[in-house]
C-alpha cells in the first residue's frame, strides 16, 4: 500500500474512533501523552507518528491496535 493511503487510513479511523468515543483532541491527546496540536496533526495526516504513539492512542481510546489498520 501507498505511505500516504496508509496514513490517511490511519488519520481516519483514529478521528472516528475518537468521535465515537466523544473526546475531544485536548482528552484524547492528554490520555495518548502526545499534545493536541500532534493530535491534529496525526488526524489530518501530515504527520507519521511512529508505532508507540499510535499504540498510545489506541490504548487512551481502549481499541485494538487492528481497528486503526482496517480499510
């Protein structure tokens, strides 16, 4: 797959997810240990977080690792 379908797949699903969940970046991001700005960043993919930071944030959202992959 393409780096930046994967990242935007990525962005996606974690935006989504936290929407589901009804947190805002600021919640989500305090609970990942990341700052809301990289937050955004992450959600409009312009940035590859690494694979820590996204374990990171699935955990604050209690989901597993897998969702975030899924097309």
């Amino acid at each position: 797959m393409e780096k930046e379908f994967i990242l935007g797949k990525v962005a996606e699903n974690i935006r989504i997810e936290r929407l589901r969940k009804r947190f805002s970046q600021e919640k989500l991001a305090l609970a990942a240990g990341i700052t809301q700005k990289y937050l955004n960043m992450i959600e409009k993919s312009t940035v590859n977080p690494s694979i820590v930071i996204v374990i990171n944030i699935c955990a604050a959202l209690n989901i597993d690792l897998n969702k975030i992959w899924q097309p």
